[in-house]
C-alpha cells in the first residue's frame, strides 16, 4: 500500500451510502420534486378560455380559493368526510383488530387474509360493489326492500354524502384494523392475566390495560384513514358523481373538462399543503403523547 | 390465549359480513343472465363474461396494465436495492431525510401527483406516452418495493459477507454471491407487492393515460362513470378472482401481515 493509502478506503466508505442512493436519488429529484414544484408554480399562472395558460405571477386562483363560497362548501364537505370515515374506521376497526387477535391459529390467519385482502383489490371493484348494493332503482338491497314492502321508495345512497361516507369507510377500514392489530402485537397477554387475577373486572381490563396500549395504533391508523380519505378520489368519484364534488374530484374537474390547470393545481397545492401540515402535526401529537409506548 | 364471547363473535361476524358484502355481490351479479344488472335467481350465465371479448378495449387496457406492473415494479425494485443498503448499512447525514423523501409518494394524494405528472410530461413532450406511464407508477410504488427490500437486508446476517471478503472476494463477487441471494427473498416480494398496487393504481393514472396507454381500472372507472352494466360487473368479477389468487400464493409464501405490516415482528407469538 502506497502513503496517501489509509485515507481512501475511509473516504470511499463515507461517499459510499451517497453513491449507493444517487440513482433513487436523481430518479425523485427529476420526477416527483420538479414535477410538484412545478405544480405549485403553476397555481400562480393566469388562465383564460381563448389565451390558456399565461406565465406569469399572480395570486388570482389562491384568491378565488379563499373568497369564493363554492369552493369553501368544497374543502369544508371533503373535511367532513374524512373526519367521519377516520371515526367510523376507528369505532369499529379497533374492536374488530382485538377480537382477531384473541381468535385461535387457523381463524386468525384466515380472517386475517379476509379482512386486509381487499386493500389490494382494485379500488374500482369495491366502489362498483356499494353501487350495485345501493345504487338507485336497480340496487340490488333497494329492490329487495321494495319488493319485500319494507320501504317505499329506494333508500337514497348513490349522490349522497352518506354513500360516500360508506363506501369510503369500507374502502379504507383495513388500514385501521392492520394499524391497531400491529400495536396488538407488541401488547403483552400477561398484563392482562395478571389484571384478571387481581380481580379487575373485563371492562376494568380493557379501559386501564388494553386501551391505552392501543391507543397509539388507534391514532395513527386514524392518521392514515384521514390522509387517504381527504385525498381518495375514485370512490367519491363513482359515488358521489358529478352532484357532489370533494376537492380530489373537483381538482379532475378543472384539469380534464373545464381545462382551467392554473385553478386546479392551486386546490390541488391546498390539499396537499393542508395535508402535510395536518399529518406532521398529529403525528408530533401523537408521539410526544405516546412517546414511552414507541420505544 | 382467551376465547371470545357470543357477543364478540356476532360482532366479528357482521363486520366480516360488511367487508365481503360489495365484494361477493359484484361476483354474484357477473353472473346474471339478463341483459341488465340483477342477481341471478333461476340460472347461473357466462353471457358477461363472453361479452368482455367483444371489447377489445377491456382487453387491451388489461395487457397494458400488466406490462406497465411488471416493469414499473421490476425498475422500482432496482433502483431500490442500493438505497436500502445504504439506509441498511450505513449512518450518514441527512439519511432520514432520504428516507422520508423515498417514502413520500405513500403521502402525497394520489391527484397531486397525477396533476404534477400530468404538468411535467406535457412539458417535456412525454404526456400521454408509455414511457411516461412507466416513470411515474415506478415512483408510486417504490415506497412498497424499498420497505421490503429494506427489512431484507436489516435482518441479513453479515458475518457471511465478511467470511467472503477475508477469503478475498471482490466487492463484486460478495454482492452477487452472497448479499443478492440473501436479499433475493426481499427483491421478490417487493416487487409483487409493488406489482399489485401499479396494477391497482387509478387515481393518478386517470390524469396521464391516453387513449392508446389507458390501464384497465382507468378503463372500468370511466366506463362506470357513463353507466354500471353487466358487462363492467364482470370485468370486475374477473380482477377481483385474479387478485384473490395473487393474494392467497402470496400470504402461502411470504405471509400477507408480513407484507403489510413491515416487519416478521409476530414470528413467536
């Protein structure tokens, strides 16, 4: 080894993670970093019918945001959505993730495999499923109620913030038992015995032992239940129709039919401000809450 | 371990219920014999599923779909073996940061990135384009791709690896004979992870596929967006069997919660 030897391999160790990541790194500065930059750039830029989109700095859009009701009805109804699935998914996944896990080996693994396979099954089929459920006349609950006399006339679920609300809790409950079921798993069944056998009472157990060491796998299942349901758009899309816009269908409006990019890229620039800036927040939250639970 | 009671289970049981309800009714429908949406009562049809070879645009949207998986997910995985070895192995400046950036696409709406694209292709003269298409889910699934890959090579035993170099293998060789067969099991089920959520994809894809690029969910999306019939129920049927393959050969070899959850955190227990 020549002199100037001992410093290389020191060196090279230092650049190596640095080379190692470069290609990833290149591929999402080239394509997710400009692209968004570039989005948000583009809620700056003028529109008009015949002129298109005109380059220049202008806060037109963001102010139409701002002031117009339209849009205000908008991000309101997609916020409350959102919060309504986060509480539905939250009030009974978390059951459901406990009694899963009390289940014995073979029930455990096979509704396991039930009720978090659908998350990879296309999202367009589960929709289409609460469509022929519900949808109209032709639905297929709807028409039995109706032959049965039960109802008079169908229940209303497509066009309907209900609908959507539904179908979009069924699209996204999974997240929330596999958050709640992964924080099961570091629970510790002696805890509970050991309360038991001092004679707490089942409802004692599951309020002062089981409860908060869930809670953590509560809140941030919610997090992610929130974050989706603030963003999905194929659901409220199919459900919701044309009626009844949330701020993902909405931005689709202004890009693919009313041709306005500026305008939608600012909603679009909203959404996802409004959402990193809610997800970084609970997340703070919940860590500094739960912070002996994550170690 | 404790049973569950009565009530738990008439719990359990509607809530399975609900979760397979939407499910089970669009492959029961799939079957009607009418030529409008009904459950079949007298007999069982497969006038549908004929009927989706009349339209080639089902059938071509699906071979697009596929090729579009298999290569996203094979150039996600790729690009994602270096990155997690560097996150693996080594203790550098700003790899949190990195980390948080390759995660990003998991956290990012889908319809901002699909406007970005959207944007950013039509600037440089991809928009529309299978090469576009490529890019882009490459991105949106290579958070599924780097997290197997990465538990991988963080539960890898490294004395094997050391074994090699003090016998004088080259940085080459120790990677192609010891560390790729060890992470091999990593590579696969990241990249059939990464597979099914390109294959899924639909709310970003919606903004950038063309007429000749479209992928079969944008296909059954803008198709029930004119009307629910039959034809799509059964196009539906047929996704939802294939997935349900996909899905139980999965959960066989790898085990479906070890996928999902990350990490063989439950092994024992």
């Amino acid at each position: 080894m020549s002199v100037t030897a001992p410093s290389t391999p020191a060196v090279r160790r230092a650049w190596a993670p640095y080379l190692l990541s470069a290609p990833a790194l290149l591929l999402f500065a080239g394509v997710v970093l400009i692209p968004i930059a570039m989005t948000v750039i583009l809620s700056f830029h003028d529109w008009g019918q015949y002129k298109g989109i005109e380059p220049v700095f202008i806060l037109k859009n963001w102010r139409e945001i701002i002031d117009d009701s339209y849009f205000h009805e908008m991000f309101l109804r997609t916020l409350r959505i959102s919060v309504l699935v986060t509480l539905i998914a939250a009030v009974f996944g978390a059951p459901e993730a406990y009694i899963l896990n009390r289940m014995r080996n073979p029930w455990k693994g096979i509704f396991l495999l039930v009720i978090l396979g659908p998350l990879l099954i296309s999202v367009v089929a589960r929709t289409l499923g609460w469509a022929l459920l519900f949808g109209g006349e032709t639905g297929v609950i709807n028409k039995a109620l109706l032959n049965l006399g039960v109802i008079t006339a169908p229940i209303p679920f497509m066009f309907t913030e209900t609908g959507v609300v539904i179908a979009l809790s069924h699209v996204l409950m999974p997240f929330m038992v596999l958050s709640v079921w992964a924080g099961l798993q570091r629970l510790d069944p002696q805890v509970e015995n050991a309360a038991l056998s001092l004679g707490a009472s089942h409802a004692t157990v599951l309020r002062r032992i089981v409860l908060p060491q869930v809670m953590p796998g509560i809140l941030s299942g919610s997090i992610i239940v929130f974050a989706l349901a603030a963003s999905a758009f194929a659901t409220p899309a199919i459900i919701g129709g044309r009626r009844l816009k949330v701020a993902a269908t909405l931005a689709y409006d202004e890009f693919l039919n009313t041709l306005n990019w500026p305008l939608g890229a600012a909603v679009a620039s909203l959404l996802l401000v409004a959402l990193v800036v809610i997800i970084v927040g609970c997340n703070r939250l919940v860590e500094r809450r739960y912070a002996q639970v994550f170690q | 371990m404790s049973r569950n009671g009565p009530l738990a289970l008439a719990y359990h049981t509607l809530f399975v219920a609900f979760v397979l309800a939407p499910i089970v009714i669009v492959c029961i429908v799939a079957f009607t014999p009418e030529g409008f949406l009904s459950i079949p009562t007298e007999r069982f049809s497969l006038r549908w599923f004929r009927a989706i070879a009349q339209y080639p645009e089902f059938i071509e949207a699906f071979w697009n779909s596929v090729w579009l998986a298999a290569l996203s997910s094979a150039i996600a995985v790729g690009f994602s073996v270096p990155a997690a070895l560097a996150i693996a192995r080594h203790d550098f400046r700003g790899r949190e940061a990195m980390t948080a950036l390759f995660l990003s696409p998991l956290m990012v709406p889908h319809v901002v990135l699909g406007i970005a694209f959207l944007r950013f292709f039509t600037q440089i003269g991809l928009g529309g384009t299978f090469v576009g298409l490529v890019l882009s889910h490459i991105v949106v699934v290579f958070p599924f791709a780097l997290r197997l890959v990465l538990s991988s090579a963080v539960g890898m035993d490294r004395a094997v690896e050391n074994a090699a170099v003090s016998l004088g293998a080259t940085n080459v060789a120790v990677f192609r004979r010891i560390t790729l067969p060890l992470i091999l099991p990593g590579l696969a089920s990241g990249w059939a992870l990464a597979f099914i959520q390109s294959f899924d994809e639909v709310t970003m894809t919606v903004f950038i596929a063309a007429p000749g690029t479209v992928t079969l969910p944008v296909r059954m999306f803008l198709y029930i967006q004119d009307n629910i019939d039959p034809l799509v129920t059964s196009v539906s049927a047929c996704v939802i069997a294939v997935t349900t393959v996909f899905l139980v050969v999965l959960d066989r070899i790898y085990g479906l919660e070890r996928l999902l959850v990350g990490r063989g955190q439950q092994e024992g227990v």
